[in-house]
C-alpha cells in the first residue's frame, strides 16, 4: 500500500462490530439455551476464527451480512471436532476457548498459525489445571490439548499478568465448576466478559477485592450455570475508531464524528491521553446498549496541539498499560507530534504480541525520521518531529501497520505499508474507510 500525506480528515464514521464484543458474545451465545441475534458482528478475520471454532464444535451459526443466529448447544451441547480446531491468528479465540473447552467432557485440540503457536499459553494452562482439566502443550504454547472434566473445580485465582483474556478464560471455565470461581485482578482490566455473562444470565459478581492491597478487584461466577440466549447489539469497536481519531487530532482543520461507538469505561483511556496532550475529542450521546455503554465520538483537529512546549516526555505506565495495550503502537506515533515526545514503561507484554511491537515500532519511527530509545519494557520518542515518508514493515501485525498508516498522513512524501492486508485480521475496511474521509 501506498500512502500519500493528508490535509485533513473531514466525516462521519460508522465502524464494524467491536472484535473483544463479538467473540464474546459468540462463545457465551454457543453456551446458551435458546436462539441469539447478533447485530453488527466483527468483520475481522479473528472472529471468523472463532465462528470457524464454534461450527466444528457443532454450534449452529448462520450469517446474513453483519448479523449472526446463533442456536446455543446449552451447557453440554458442544460436540467433538473431528480435527483440531484452528484459531488463525487469534490469541483471544484460543484463551477463551480453552476455557470452554476445559468444562466439557472430550479432549480437544486447539492450534493456529505460526504467530499463534508462538504466544505464551501456559497463563490459561495453569489456572484450568488446577481446576482439574488436563492439558498437554508445546511448552507452553500451542497446540494446546484439552482432556476436559464434568465438573471442574472451582477455585480462586489471582491474575499473574493483566490480561482480561486469562480472566475470561477462567470465568468462562467456572460455568461449568462446581461452586463459586472467582479471579482477582490488581489491574483494571477490560470488563466484557462479565457484562455479556450478566446479560445472559449467569450467577456473576463483581466488586473491589477488599483483603488485597491497592485497588484488587474480583469476578466471580457460580457454576454449573445455565445460561440463557439473549439479543446482541455490538457497537463499533473502539480500537478501530483509535485510529481515525488520533489521526483527525493531529491534521489542522480535520473534523470527525466517529458514530455508534463502544465506550465501555476500561477502553476510553485512549481517548483521555489524547485529551491529555492537548487534542479534542468529545464523547456525546451516550447510553446503555446490551449491557455496554454506546456514544459519539466528535474530534477537532487543531494545529496548537498542547500549548507550551513540554520539558519531560508524555509518560504512560503501570496500571495504564492493560487499558491501552492495544493503543500503545499508535500512541508512541502520536507521540513524535508532541512537544516533550512520550515514554511507555511497564509494557513488556507488547513483546509478545502478533509481532515484537515494541521492536516494531521502534524500527518503523526511526525509519520515518524520529529519534526512539528502547527498553526491554518499552520505549521512548524524543519532541516533536517532521516524519519523512519510508517504508514500513509491519511484520504482519495489523495494528502496527494501521498505527503507521496514521503516521505516513503525516509525513512529507509517500510511504509503502508492505503486507497491508494484514489489517484484515482486526478491520478489513480500514483503507477503504480511511479513503472516504481523507482530504489531500
């Protein structure tokens, strides 16, 4: 792909089902009594993924346009694949699903590409053994082999990594324990899961865990739970929406209306560090939608980005990290348009994502003219500077190549986005959504 730079950004958005939503509302859809409706499901390969998933474990899905039926096979309905089941290269369709699969009463195997098979594993490996399912793994990776158990133990499981997917896992394994599971957490993390098991019915409490320090927090789920099918409306994702908000902050004149949007309260961190350094974008027109919080993003672009120049760099850390994984790779580009540039500490986990995103994003930004220093957990982007066109090489990651989509609308020159289609895996329509709103 071949980027010249923009002027502006001038439109009004609409944006394909958020991805963490729709696999989650799949999998607990396949767990329920009933028939589920599920409006404006994720376009991205990764939830193909799980739907792929779902149907060899005989789970009725039918597809028409952006909308599901799903028939939930109940709490024993799932049957035994005849092959393993390929997740692609998606590392959330894996851990939820190992979870799934670790209350049923088959062995199963779980696989994905060569990305996929290279992600750490053992973090859902440990908690559902000792819930009593067994499982062999390429030391602790995939393929994982799930000998599953009718009922599962249930037990209390502190996260050793922040991660909402670890979480889910063990939550969606407590449906089928016998008593109350519940997880502990030190860090916020993305609270999906827990709100798609509530609008199904399950027994799930949540709350500050009050004999941990700090600001613990807990879930809980009591098992066995049976869960009934419900309607699903999933707003636009977020994650996708960061990309065209952070690009009409940086563009003078640009004016954005980002509609339809998940704002659910442990993914908006984004939007608050933008606010932060000085941009503006709003959130209008919210409310409550399938259990979710729904709203209106509006963006104004200004060339006064952050009013006097800063001495110390933008610093993002610690219990920040979970809530904007995902956004780190745009916002270190955002940082090099920032007086006094940005430093991400504490987020070694962005090691192991579908590529080195740290190592990444430090090779892409140097390539495009401005100065990073690298940590083993992070990275630092001096003051601002005129980015250069170059060309990018994503390593197949779909948010490093659409984090430096946004980077080349602001460079002099063109810039090449080699494998570009590898945005597919998350947002297939973001170069042909990108096209309808940029002004050159």
């Amino acid at each position: 792909m071949i980027l010249r730079p923009a002027k502006r950004i001038r439109g009004r958005l609409t944006l394909p089902g958020d991805k963490s939503i729709s696999h989650r509302a799949a999998i607990i859809a396949a767990m329920s009594d009933g028939t589920a409706l599920l409006n404006n499901y994720s376009t991205s390969a990764d939830c193909a993924a799980t739907l792929s998933c779902l149907l060899a474990l005989g789970v009725s899905v039918e597809r028409h346009g952006n909308d599901l039926i799903i028939q939930g096979a109940g709490r024993d309905g799932l049957r035994t694949p005849r092959q393993p089941l390929d997740c692609a290269n998606s590392g959330t369709t894996m851990r939820l699903l190992a979870g799934t699969l670790a209350g049923q009463d088959f062995a199963t195997t779980l696989t994905g590409d060569q990305s996929l098979r290279g992600r750490p594993m053992q973090r859902v490996v440990a908690p559902l053994e000792i819930m009593g399912a067994q499982i062999s793994s390429n030391g602790g990776r995939a393929p994982l082999t799930i000998a599953g158990r009718q009922p599962l133990k249930a037990i209390d499981y502190k996260l050793l990594v922040a991660s909402a997917q670890v979480k889910s896992c063990v939550l969606l394994a407590g449906l089928n324990a016998a008593g109350k599971t519940t997880v502990i957490e030190n860090e916020v993390t993305r609270d999906h899961t827990e709100r798609m098991l509530t609008l199904f019915g399950a027994p799930i409490e949540t709350g500050s865990a009050e004999r941990e320090p700090g600001g613990a927090r807990f879930a809980s789920v009591t098992g066995p739970a049976q869960l009934r099918a419900r309607d699903v409306s999933i707003p636009g994702d977020i994650s996708s929406a960061a990309f065209f908000v952070a690009a009409a902050s940086m563009l003078p004149g640009s004016v954005l209306e980002v509609a339809e949007v998940g704002i659910n309260p442990t993914r908006v961190l984004f939007l608050e560090q933008l606010r932060a350094m000085g941009f503006n974008v709003q959130v209008r027109d919210e409310r409550e939608q399938s259990n979710e919080p729904v709203g209106s993003i509006d963006v104004r672009g200004a060339a006064n980005r952050n009013g006097a120049a800063a001495q110390a760099p933008f610093m993002i850390t610690g219990s920040l990290i979970p809530q904007l994984i995902d956004e780190l790779p745009l916002l270190a580009v955002v940082g090099s348009q920032v007086e006094g540039g940005i430093e991400i500490r504490g987020a070694k986990e962005l090691r192991v994502k579908e590529s080195d995103r740290i190592a990444t994003t430090v090779r892409n930004l140097r390539a495009m003219g401005a100065a990073v220093e690298e940590f083993p957990d992070g990275l630092r982007v001096a003051g601002r500077v005129k980015l250069h066109g170059a060309s990018v090489e994503p390593d197949g990651d779909h948010r490093i190549a659409m984090a430096f989509t946004v980077a080349a609308l602001l460079a002099d020159g063109e810039t090449e986005i080699k494998d570009a289609g590898c945005v597919a895996v998350s947002f297939p329509e973001f170069f042909e959504l990108l096209d309808s709103i940029v002004e050159r």
